[in-house]
C-alpha cells in the first residue's frame, strides 16, 4: 500500500549517452568540487490502484555540495564528501473507496542524514560512455501518517519512514573544452523500475577544486567613501560618483573566461521632493535622486536611467558615473558581469560580504553617508535630534532629525547643513533691520541662525523642512517671519506671554522707525537688545513676572490720586492717594504738583506713568534682555500708597543685554543690607530664560 515509498525510487538502468572522446587531461584533476540540484514532481495527481482512485500531491526538491578528492584510477573515480545538502519532500496520497478513505501525508526538510564513514558521493568516468555522479548520501528519516477512515471514524496511525532522493543518474558526456563538467538531465518514471508518475529533473556542475574562482570587484575608493549626494539650487545634478567593476581571478592572474558584459542597476533609489528639506518651496517632484551616466562605446541606458547594459568586446571592467539629483538622496546600486563561460557574477564592494553596494557608502540602517557622520563625529539614527548646545534640560533638540540636517538647506541661495550638536534656527527677515539683533541674540544664546531668502521659507506656513516623503523625520519644523508692523507701531512678538515654539509664533512684528533707548551696558544698541527680546519670546520665553502696569497721576489740589490707565486711554479705579518719593527718601509730591502746573494745560492736569511692581516684568536678573527697563516709578515695599520716581541719572534702571540662567534678583534687584530689592526675585517659574528656550515644534 505505501505506494510513496516507491514513487521515490528513481531507479533505472544508466542511460548510456553517445560514445564521446575522452578526456586524457581531466585524469589530471587531483580533486572536484560542485554542485547538483534537483526537484522533482508528479506528472499526474491522479492514478488508479486497481480500481481505487488514488489522488496524490507531491513536490520535492534536493540540493548538495560536493567534495571529491580521493582518486582511483581504472576505472577512474573521485570519491569524496557532501559538503552541505537539503532535502525536501512533502507528500499526501488519497485513496478513496465506497467505503473507506487512506490518507497517507509526510513532509520534511533539512539536511541529509549522516553516514559514518562511508563514501558519500563519487565521480565515475566511464571510458567512453561518459561520467556520472552518484549521490550516495541522500536519504533523510521522517515520520509518515496514515488516517484510515472507516464509515467516518478515524484510524491515525504513524511510522517511520525514509526518504531517499537520486538513487541513480544519467551520464554525462565529457566537455569539448575546459574542465566544468556540466549536465542536466530529467528522470522521467518510465525511466524508473516502477510506473510512478514522478519526474525529477536535476543539474550537475563539477570543477577543478584549485580552478580559479572569479569574482566581480568594485573598488573601495577613496572617492566612494568621501562621496555625499548634491544638487544645484535648480534641481540639476551634483557632483557625480565613479565606480569601476572589475572581474579578478581568485589565483591573481587573469580571468580565464571572457566578459560578454556589465549590467549596472540602480536600486530602491530615493524621490525625496525638491533638492534639500526647504527648497524649493513645497516641492512635489518625485524624480529620482540619482541616476546613472556612461561613456565611451556601445551601451544601453534605461529610460529613467536606472540601468546601464553594455557589451565588452575586451577587458575585464567597466566605468559607470552615478549623478545625484538631491543633496539627501540614497540608492542601492547592483553590478553583474555576464560571462562567457559560467554563471554571472554580482559585484561586491571589495573585501565585503554582501553583494552590491548602497549610495553613498553608509550603514545599512542609514540614509546618511559615513563620511558626514564622521565629520560631525556624531553617533546616532536618522530620526534622532540631540543637538544639545545651547544645553536646555527640558528642551533637548531643534526639531530637525539627523538625516534632515544632513540633507540640509538652502539660506541666502548657499547649500547649509544643520548642525547635529548645536541647535539650528530659521527666520526670514524681510524688514532687513534686526540683523544687529539676530546678531545679538545669537551670541547670547549660542542658537545657530540661520538667515533666508523669501522663496526659501513659506510665509504662510513657515515649515522649514516640509520637503520629504521617505526622510527619517520627527516633527514640523517651524522658522520664524519677520515683518514690518504696519499697524502699530510696538514690537510685537505673536504672544508675549511666550510662545510655545517657533511653530506657534505668526511673526515677529518690526516697527518702521527704530526702536531708541539708552545703548546696554556691552555697548549693544538698545533696538538690538529689544529684538532679541522679542526672539526669546518666539523661542518660549515669558517675562521675568506680570503685573506692571500703566497708570495716570491725576492732581487734586494739593493730593495726587493713581488711577489705572486702560490701553483706550479711559481712568478707571476710584483713585488712591498717593506719597511721591525720591530714591533718596525725601517727599517729592508737592514738587512734582508744583512742576506739572508749572507746564500748564493738560499737563498741569496730571501725569502718565509706567509703574513696576514686585517680582512683576522688571524683577529678577537685571542684566537680562528678557527685564523691562522702561519703568518711570516703582513700588516701595511695606509702604503701598508710596511711589518712587525713577530719574536719569539718580536711579535709572540698568538695560539688560544678556540671557539670565536663573530667577535671582541681581543689580537693582538685589537685596542687601541698607539697599533693599527693587522688583525682587522673577515670579515662581520665570527668570533662568537660558533654560526656557525652546527651538524644537517637537
Ligand atoms: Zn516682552
Ligand atoms: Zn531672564
């Protein structure tokens, strides 16, 4: 009943070929070493055994490595080893009666079983009836189980069983030339014992073991490994790469087979949109980020220049250009020589393992090439952003992965890079006048600016790195517009309660007329103190407190009463008395009175003032650009209907001109013995705006 076991044994006669010359100098072989690879399947999947039908499934396949180096003469045999094998066989049969049903399944796979000691395999020449090789290891244990369903109960039962392949072969003629014996053959079951409707069909290819091995080689050139893709600011093609493939003989000399040709192909090549991660604006192009170029004799070139194909009529290398389209562009690049005699070759990077080779010479977990990354000295994937310098505890990175700042920009017209250490800011200027500021805040805060064009930043959006598809990316990245304000005419960053990021800020609003005020103490002039000012709010920065506000002094007779002055210009408060005093102590209110009516006219009404109050906008570090200065009176402690003028000259308030690292008050704000604090220390959570600024939208 176990008809499988028989439709394995391919048993027959040797096939005699045509008496063929031999072959007196392939006596001289020492040893061979080969391959043979077979498969095998039913040529009906239904027979009949007697009057049972029987449905069967079969596929099978079978391959090894040889090693013959044990020679005997007369007859002439190599007999050797098998090196690597495997075996796979599935198998079910069906037979069905009235009745009854046998179903009998196997399937295994893997190498074949071991066999101490013995001959595993062996070339034989026949004289003149040719060669053959036997397989004589070539079985493999399994399991088989049969399911005997008898009026629909189930009978499993399982046993172990053999599975051989390739008991017997075919010979072979010998080669007219050179020293590859090579056959195919197809053992059909009319060639076998039995009449099992299986045909294995199988290939052989032995040679020489000390044969020269070719193999195709590109070149790990100085030009490969310091290569990065590049582009114009037009979309046109970068510096390009030259790779030369080259067929080289394990033994050093010469290939002894001809190339008919080079096949060169460009693979999973990258369609990043336009030429870097800003420009152009809201690119949609999906071009190819590289192709390939040739030159010199006969070759063909793909239409989307993916594939180059050319016939050699001599040597043993070809030349082929690879042109970037993209500054961050990346492909794989794949190389096979056609030989005249034996398979083809496919190149690999010389001394690697791996066929082929990516573009540009980078990891294989990597869009960006190695040399960049060792320039930058950075470790790190793709979609990382550490830059860390300004170091921000909370707020670690620009919002630009690494691959992005690779990539890069287009500024001013030029081709920049991000730095991966230290963070990366855009802003597009379009008044032209902050430069001193951008300047300015620049050096404070050790926050790479980085200045566009208009075309190069999106002033609706202003997404500075929305050109991707593929791209390793984190987040969208925001620049920052600058613009005239051609409503009022204050500085006005979106929120001067700070923004969250760039990403939420609409603009930096820039009046016509320069901003005056006393320069700061380093000498910056007080607009350029004033903007930057402004970009820390654009970066997350709020005020060192709240609470100063506008107020209007209004004489009453010999009193002079406070009023809240609203942005409309109304009073509003029921007026509180007020003590004025000087710095120094003394009592200035009747002076002050005196004065205004002095002037006459509205003015002898009263007065406007801006008042600062304890740990309001005036509080903390005084040395801070983040400090208002502008006060004209300011609170005293412990005496709430006192107010003291603040004087040019006798106690007017410092400019800030840097960026304060911690919520102290300093200078003017410093409490000491005989001298007390003006404003105090900021409110809890401000001041230290060094470690609220934030560039990253992330
Ligand atoms: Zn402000
Ligand atoms: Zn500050």
């Amino acid at each position: 009943m176990h008809l499988l076991a028989s439709l394995l044994c391919l048993l027959g006669l040797p096939f005699l070929s045509l008496a063929q010359g031999t072959r007196p100098d392939l006596l001289e072989v020492k040893a061979w070493r080969g391959t043979i690879t077979a498969t095998g399947k039913l040529v009906d999947d239904k027979v009949s055994v007697g009057a049972t039908p029987v449905e069967l499934s079969y596929s099978g396949s079978f391959s090894a490595e040889v090693l013959l180096d044990q020679f005997e003469n007369e007859p002439a045999v190599w007999s050797g080893r098998v090196l690597t094998s495997n075996l796979g066989v599935s198998s079910t049969m069906k037979a069905t009666s009235p009745h009854s049903k046998v179903e009998t399944s196997y399937a295994t796979s893997g190498p074949v079983d071991a066999q101490d000691g013995s001959v595993e395999a062996k070339l034989e020449f026949h004289g003149e009836q040719g060669w053959s090789l036997y397989i004589l290891r070539n079985s493999r244990r399994t399991e088989e189980t049969t399911v005997t369903t008898v009026d629909g109960k189930d009978y499993p039962a399982r046993q172990g069983k053999t599975v051989h392949v390739l008991k017997n072969i075919q010979n072979f003629p010998y080669p007219d030339k050179g020293f590859d014996l090579e056959g195919t053959a197809e053992l059909t079951a009319s060639d076998s014992a039995g009449d099992f409707p299986v045909i294995w069909q199988y290939t052989v290819h032995l040679f020489p073991v000390d044969r020269q091995v070719l193999a195709l080689e590109i070149e790990d050139s100085s030009a490969y490994q310091n290569w990065r893709p590049s582009a114009t600011r037009e979309g046109g093609a970068g510096a390009p790469l030259e790779l030369k493939a080259t067929v080289v003989g394990s033994d050093g000399k010469i290939p002894n087979t001809r190339v008919k040709g080079f096949v060169w192909e460009l693979e999973k090549t990258s369609r990043e949109p336009g030429v870097t991660m800003n420009y152009p604006l809201n690119a949609k192009d999906n071009r190819l980020d590289m192709e390939l170029t040739t030159q010199g004799g006969m070759f063909v070139l793909s239409p989307d220049a993916q594939r180059v194909e050319r016939a050699m009529s001599e040597g043993f290398s070809d030349t082929v250009s690879v042109v970037p389209f993209d500054w961050g562009g990346w492909a794989d690049l794949k190389v096979t020589a056609i030989m005249e005699v034996g398979p083809p070759l496919v190149a690999k990077l010389k001394g690697a393992s791996e066929e082929g080779l990516r573009l540009p010479k980078r990891a294989a977990d990597s869009k960006i090439a190695d040399v960049w990354k060792k320039q930058q000295a950075v470790p790190g994937p793709d979609d990382s952003d550490f830059d860390n310098i300004p170091a921000v505890p909370a707020h670690t990175g620009d919002g630009l992965t690494l691959y992005e700042e690779y990539r890069g920009f287009y500024a001013k017209g030029q081709h920049v890079e991000g730095d991966p250490m230290k963070k990366d800011l855009f802003v597009l200027d379009t008044t032209g006048i902050v430069d001193g500021g951008l300047k300015k805040f620049e050096k404070e805060s050790k926050i790479i600016i980085h200045r566009l064009d208009q075309g190069e930043m999106d002033e609706q959006t202003h997404l500075i790195n929305q050109n991707r598809t593929k791209g390793p990316h984190l987040v969208a990245q925001h620049g920052i517009l600058i613009k005239f304000n051609n409503d009022t005419n204050n500085y006005m960053a979106c929120d001067p309660q700070g923004a969250a990021s760039p990403g939420s800020v609409k603009a930096i609003l820039v009046p016509h007329a320069p901003v005056t005020g006393p320069a700061a103490p380093d000498g910056t002039p007080y607009a350029d103190v004033s903007f930057a000012h402004e970009l820390m709010h654009a970066l997350g920065v709020r005020h060192h407190g709240d609470g100063d506000y506008d107020a209007y002094w209004k004489i009453e007779g010999n009193t002079v009463k406070e009023y809240r002055l609203e942005q409309d210009g109304s009073l509003s408060g029921r007026g509180v008395p007020i003590e004025i005093l000087r710095e120094n102590g003394d009592v200035a209110t009747a002076a002050f009175i005196a004065h205004r009516q002095s002037m006459g006219g509205e003015a002898a009404q009263g007065q406007s003032q801006l008042v600062g109050v304890e740990q309001g906008e005036s509080s903390g570090d005084d040395t801070c650009m983040m400090r208002y200065d502008r006060n004209s009176v300011h609170l005293k402690p412990g005496q709430p209907n006192a107010r003291v003028s603040i004087q040019l000259g006798v106690n007017e308030e410092p400019v800030g001109y840097r960026i304060c690292t911690s919520s102290k008050g300093t200078g003017i704000n410093e409490s000491k013995p005989g001298h007390p604090s003006r404003y105090g220390n900021a409110a809890t959570g401000r001041g230290n705006c060094a470690d609220k600024l934030k560039v990253s939208d992330l």
